[in-house]
C-alpha cells in the first residue's frame, strides 16, 4: 500500500527498525503511524498558508470506511465481467519491496552499445530459407535474454540481401544505412517481401534453444535500425501489447488445427 512504501523511504532502517525481524502486521502498523504523522504535518502546514479545507475530515485512502468502498466497486465490476487476469511488466522496487506506479519512476542516464543481432531462420514457410540472418537492432542489449519474437510491419517492404554467401532480412528503406554500419561490401538484393509475408516465420533465439516468432506491430518503423524489431514483452509497454497478440494468436491458431 502506498504508506507502507513511504514509510520505507524514509529509512527506518536508520531509525533502527529492522523491519525483518517484525511481523507484516508490526510493520504496517508502523508504517500507518509514520502515514498519520505525515498527514497532521502537512495539515498544520496547509493552515498556516491560509489553505481552506475540511480539516477534522480529510481524505485519507487506509481508512476502513475508503477500502470499503473500493472493495464494494471492485466487487460491481467484477460482477460487470469487468475484471480478469492478465500478464503486464510492473515497476518493482527492491528496496522497499513493493510494486511501483509509473509516476514514481526516477530514470538515470545510462550509456549501453547499440548492436545488431541476426536471427537465423529455422521455418521460413516458403518465404525465406533456412538460415537466412533476421537483423535486429537494439539500445537495450540486457533485454535479449528475454526476447520472443521480432516484430515487422506489414506493410513495409523488406529485402533478403546476399553478403559474401550470408542471407540477411532488413527493411528496404533502411538498406543503405544497415549497409554503411556493418560495413557490407556491394550487398545483393534477391528478394523483396512484404512485412505481411514474413509473419509466422519461425528463427533461432541467439542464446537460447527456443525460437523468437515473427510478428507484427504497427509501432515499427523505418526511423532507425532494420525494421525488424527485437520483441521482449517483459520490457516495455509496445512488446507487451504486441506479445499479448502474439499469444492470442498462436491459441486461436492451435484450436484450428484441433
């Protein structure tokens, strides 16, 4: 709960707390002490700026009365079909050992290496051969490990090119620059597919023994990098949702074949 979380970054730890040794009971009740003390703090402040409130009734969210409330409305929507289970990346924080709003992220910067990671193809499905390279491009190289796919658009035109006997995948628009960068010498274009044509095609994870599946997401483009996006789900908010199609997709595909 928000002043549970709180009270945690206030340090209690150098308040001599040891919240390990407390039951969860103990600690919350602490911290709902700490959340109190805060409130007549900030409540005297506001009277001395003249700020005009209903002091003796103010809108705290831990009384009984509030989640009583909240329960009362979660219940009408769940009765509504409102409510289901689902799987989204949260915010988590170590520290204080609880999930995190969007709102209280804090980011610092950070220098990574960009890098190209090719995708060798195990199924083409008659679109592209066996160990064609799929090149990926990503700033955020510590995601690879969680990778599930890549994710093409549609409606974008993509060329398989032939470098010194290797068979690579990039968008067309983004040929001349991958080329440059990875200093290919005089690559040959021998096929032009349609992003549409590649979804399903299955490759070869680079770490691990799984496959990464080809998809489609209208959030890719030609900006920069291949145009063949590397798709993690549990990092960022664009492969959750494609990912999320991805799944939806492969089950409907299985109860056809059923």
């Amino acid at each position: 709960m928000g002043y549970t979380r709180s009270a945690n970054r206030t340090g209690f730890d150098e308040k001599g707390v040891n919240r390990k040794e407390m039951t969860v009971a103990e600690f919350r009740k602490l911290c709902e002490e700490y959340a109190y003390g805060q409130i007549d703090s900030q409540r005297s402040q506001f009277k001395q700026l003249g700020v005009r409130g209903d002091w003796e009734n103010p809108y705290i969210t831990m009384k009984p009365e509030y989640e009583a409330e909240q329960i009362k409305v979660f219940g009408d929507m769940a009765n509504k079909g409102y409510i289901y289970k689902g799987l989204k990346p949260v915010y988590w924080s170590p520290s204080s050992e609880s999930a995190l709003a969007e709102a209280e992220i804090e980011y610092q910067d950070k220098r990574s290496p960009s890098i190209y990671v090719g995708f060798a193809v195990k199924e083409g499905n008659g679109v592209l051969e066996e160990g064609t390279q799929i090149i990926i491009w990503t700033t955020t190289p510590w995601t690879i490990p969680a990778n599930l796919a890549i994710t093409v658009h549609a409606d974008l035109s993509y060329v398989v090119v032939e470098v010194e006997g290797n068979k690579y995948v990039v968008a067309e628009d983004l040929l001349e620059e991958v080329t440059s960068v990875l200093e290919w010498n005089e690559p040959a274009v021998v096929k032009t597919v349609k992003g549409s044509e590649l979804e399903l095609v299955k490759a070869q994870h680079p770490l691990y023994d799984r496959e990464s599946l080809v998809i489609l997401g209208e959030h890719v483009t030609t900006d920069s990098g291949t145009g063949c996006v590397h798709t993690a789900p549990g990092h960022g908010e664009d492969d959750y949702l494609v990912g999320k199609n991805m799944v939806l997709m492969c089950f409907a595909l299985s109860m056809i074949k059923v």
